[in-house]
C-alpha cells in the first residue's frame, strides 16, 4: 500500500503510458521508432545502474546481456518456432541464470580488474557468437517475413513490440526504485561505501553482488530479445557492440548514478544528442568523442550528474525524484 501512496511510483507508470500510447493517438511511425530507442536506452541506463549507481562496480561489458537476449530469442523463433514473447522470458532467464553462476566468479575482482574483465567477457561471447554455426557465425539470424504472420502481420507486430519494450522499460524503472528502498538496495549501498566494513557488518558481499549482477542481466536481454525480433535479424557487430556499454556509462553519469530517476533522464537526453549529432553530416563520426569528452566534464565538474546538481539547488525535488 505504500507503493501506492508514493507519488514516484505514479510518475513512472504515467511516463510509462505517455511512451506508449503518444505516437499511437496519430500513428506516428517515426515517432515510435525515435522513442523505441529512448526506450531502450533507459532500460540499459536503469539496469547499469544496479552496479554502478547501486553497488559501485563498473561494468563496462553489460552490452552482453542485450546482446545474448537476442541471439537467444531468435534462435528459439526461427529454428524451434516459439512464440516470442515465451522466447524473450526464457532468454532473459537464462541469460541472468549465466550471470549469476558468472557473478561468483569474476566479481572476487573489484575497481579496474572487475571493469576489464567485463569487458573481456563481452569480447569473448562475442568471438564465440561469431564462430558458433547453430546460430549463423558471423553472419547472424535472420527471421523470414512469414513468422510476424502469428501477430497479425508485420505492421501490426512492430507496435505490439514497442508496446512490450515500454513496458519493460517501466518495469527496468520500478524495479530499481523497488531495489533503492530495499534491504537488499541498503546491502548494495553499503558495498559500494566500503565493501569491507559491510562484510563486517554481516552483508553476504558475494551473494549481494552476484544477485545485483543476475538481475542487471534480465530486463535487457528481455529487451535485446524484443529489439531484434522487430529488427528481423541480430549479427555479432551490432548484438555485443561495445561502443554502446560505454555510452551507457556516460547515459548513468550524466542524469545520476545511484538515482532513479538520472539513468532515465541521462539516457533520453543522451539519445536525442546522439541522434543529432548522427544526423549533423560534420559531427556524424565525432558522436564517441563527444561521448568521451562529456563523461570527462561530468566527472570533473558534476560527478552527481543532473540529478545531484538538482538535489543541491532544490532539495525539496529529493522527494518527488527518486
């Protein structure tokens, strides 16, 4: 009940059906294609930000999950025909389930060990994804016009999917608000304050943090699952690119890592400056640069990102935004 009285949880399910439902009232094709990027972008942002926001560890290898959902999803649809939306399910569950059995392991390391062996991870999934001939090689799955026929044709399967990727979308928001306001979100938080003490302390660091890791693991492979499918295809270079962990990262530490609500702003307002610089001809191949240059500004001058400068100006916001 007290979910319920909390203006916040009501803020994220309007912002949840304004995306949803907007660029259906005119059908608004290149709207909804501009905001099922937003979109995922959040959903990267939010869940990223159970490590680094949450735990304090950076993980600049989370591209994986998405990357894993997908090729799990469209192998599951085009060679064993499932239906999608038990085929995403599955591949979010089982990618968060490699996770967590990964999570023991590789997260004995912290600081700049635990970041490059993430990114050792998502390079060696990667190569792996490559060569793998069940799944195309390094040519990638490719779905055939006729499985959208199930949903009611392509036109009507592209909406059905966005429709699903918002709410994922809403559902990567709550569950991080839900993880905050948790004593498991209180575990995370004294981790990432000084991982010793709270060993002392009684907090079960291994379990908080390989947990934290699974979970930062399911909603984007569930949203990489749906991402592809309305692609029609995946191929390694696009499923694991690295280039998009990274602006993730700047996505967190620009709206606030360790808020709710900053992921969500940094990455909305990141895809619109990456959009426009992708369409300004001069800038189009400057976007990482940019990228680079804005996370060094904000960890130098605003390392509490949007969100902190914001509590610090007006401390009342505190309590309407998480």
């Amino acid at each position: 009940m007290k979910t319920l009285k909390s203006p916040f949880f009501w803020l994220i399910l309007a912002l949840t059906a304004f995306f949803a439902f907007y660029p259906k009232l005119g059908d608004n094709v290149t709207l909804r294609e501009t905001l099922v990027l937003s979109a995922i972008y959040i959903i990267l942002a939010a869940n990223l930000n159970l490590m680094i926001g949450y735990t304090g560890y950076v993980n600049f290898g989370s591209i994986v999950f998405f990357g894993l959902g997908g090729y799990l999803t469209l192998w599951l649809v085009a060679d064993h025909g499932w239906n999608v939306y038990l085929a995403v399910l599955l591949a979010g569950a089982m990618t968060s389930l490699l996770t967590l059995a990964l999570g023991f392991g590789i997260l004995r390391l912290r600081g700049a060990y635990f970041a490059l062996a993430t990114i050792g991870v998502n390079e060696a999934v990667k190569d792996f994804v490559s060569n793998y001939d069940p799944w195309g090689g390094s040519e990638g799955i490719f779905l055939s016009f006729s499985t959208y026929k199930a949903m009611g044709g392509a036109a009507h399967a592209l909406w059905t999917v966005y429709f699903l990727i918002v709410a994922v979308m809403g559902l990567s928001l709550l569950v991080s608000w839900y993880v905050k306001r948790s004593k498991f979100g209180l575990g995370l938080f004294a981790i990432r304050e000084d991982e010793d003490a709270a060993i002392v302390l009684g907090v079960k660091a291994p379990v908080y943090k390989a947990f934290a890791y699974s979970l930062s693991a399911f909603l984007p492979a569930v949203a990489g699952g749906l991402y592809f499918f309305k692609n029609g295809s995946v191929v390694p270079e696009e499923a694991f690119n690295l280039h998009l962990s990274i602006e993730s990262i700047v996505m967190v530490m620009l709206g606030g890592q360790g808020t709710v609500t900053g992921p969500a702003v940094g990455a909305f307002l990141y895809e619109r400056l990456r959009g426009l610089l992708l369409t300004t001809p001069s800038l189009s191949n400057f976007h990482l640069v940019i990228a680079g240059v804005l996370l060094l500004l904000i960890i130098l001058f605003a390392p509490g990102g949007l969100m902190g400068w914001l509590y610090k100006r007006w401390p009342r916001v505190r309590g309407v935004l998480e």
